[in-house]
C-alpha cells in the first residue's frame, strides 16, 4: 500500500475538488472565529497546485509535493498559506527521488511536514489549530493492525480531533484575538486539514 507518482497528482485533483466544493463551509467556520477567508485560501491555493501540477511531468513524488508547497506560499495571502506550504515542501523534500512510497514512508515524511508546521507557527497541541486533526492522524497512522485499517483510522482521528478543537480556547492565530469567545466553534484549519487527509486516503493505492 502506498502513493505514486500519479497517485501523488490524483491527491492534488481531489484536493482542489474538495476544497472547492467546501469553499463556503471553511469560510463559515472562518467568519466565527477569523476573518472568513479560510475556504477562499483553500481553494485559490489549491486551484493554482492543481493548474501547476496538471502542465507538469514528473519523475517523483517530491516534485509534484514541492510544486503544491510553492503554490499554496504563493498564492495564499493567510497563515494557512506558509503553514501548509510548509507541510508540503518539508514533505517534498523526504518524497524526493521516489515514484513510489510506502505508507511508512508517507507517515514519516508527513511527520516531517507537522514537525515544519510546529518550527514555524510554534503552536501546540490544544491550542485549536490544524495539529488538533494533524497529530492525532499522524499518530493513527502508524498504529493499527494492518495498513489499510491505519489509514482508515488516521482519516478517522482527524475528523475527531477537528471536532475536539470545538471546546477549545484558541491560543495562536487570529482566532486567539478572541479569547473565552472563540470557544465553541470548530477550527477553520483543523477542517480543512481533516478534508486533506481524506484526499490523501482516497489518492493511496492498495
Ligand atoms: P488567516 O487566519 O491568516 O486568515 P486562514 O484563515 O487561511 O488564515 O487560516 C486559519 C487557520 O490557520 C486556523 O484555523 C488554524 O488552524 C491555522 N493556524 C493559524 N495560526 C496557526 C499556527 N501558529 N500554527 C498552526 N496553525 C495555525
Ligand atoms: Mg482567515
Ligand atoms: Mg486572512
């Protein structure tokens, strides 16, 4: 079980397909909490990965991870921007030179990506942030009695941590301007990185 190159480029597809078909939904969940601009970035970034990546050939996955990562940093003017862009070019560069990758592989290249995400916007777990569905799959993912269990349940621990995020009070990002009031309401990028894996699971071959 694993991803391909052209696996790599299908994940892009349903990536952009997902965002923008929940365009209005992360903005919602943007407007209670942020500046409701989350589902524009999503799916702008994602519209100029998927355009990028559809002109290109590529010999690996790292290429076409690195090709996201660029236009997700420059197309998105938000924090989800950098942070994603993050995640994918630190994911990019653990995928380089390999046309396949195993699911151990893609986990540990992802826990490069979370690890970049952290460097940079320095949040925690709990603090109502995209990690909140990204630790917990991470963690699924290498766990479970076989692959495609694993991967079913990383999908399944990010839905649940981006519902955890609810209660949460949000300590980095806009929604922390908020204080006490931005709890109650589900993080914009915990949803959006939950849609994510969902692509991702969808993209990997058996
Ligand atoms: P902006 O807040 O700049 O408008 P977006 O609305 O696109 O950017 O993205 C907001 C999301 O970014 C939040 O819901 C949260 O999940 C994530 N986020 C914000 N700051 C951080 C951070 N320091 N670390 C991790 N994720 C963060
Ligand atoms: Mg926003
Ligand atoms: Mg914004």
């Amino acid at each position: 079980m694993g991803l391909t190159v052209d696996g790599a480029r299908r994940f892009v597809e349903l990536a952009a397909e997902a965002m923008e078909a929940h365009r209005e939904y992360l903005t919602e969940l943007d407007s209670a909490i942020g500046d409701a601009d989350h589902g524009i970035n999503m799916s702008r970034g994602f519209k100029k990965a998927l355009e990028k990546v559809s002109g290109g050939s590529y010999q690996d996955i790292g290429g076409v991870f690195k090709d996201v990562a660029m236009a997700l940093m420059g197309s998105v003017g938000g924090a989800s921007g950098p942070l994603y862009g993050t995640l994918f070019m630190k994911m990019s560069m653990k995928l380089a030179g390999k046309r396949e990758a195993t699911l151990a592989e893609l986990s540990e290249a992802m826990a490069e990506g979370v690890r970049g995400i952290v460097a940079l916007g320095k949040a925690e777990k709990g603090e109502k942030t995209m990690l909140d569905a990204l630790y917990p799959a991470l963690e699924a993912l290498s766990s479970g009695s076989d692959e495609a269990s694993a991967l079913e349940g990383a999908v399944s621990a990010a839905e649940e941590g981006m519902k955890s995020t609810i209660p949460m009070l949000a300590k980095k990002g806009r929604a922390s301007y908020l204080g006490e009031r931005s709890v109650g309401h589900q993080d914009p990028g915990a949803t959006s990185a939950y849609l994510l894996l969902s692509c991702l699971k969808e993209a990997v071959v058996a």
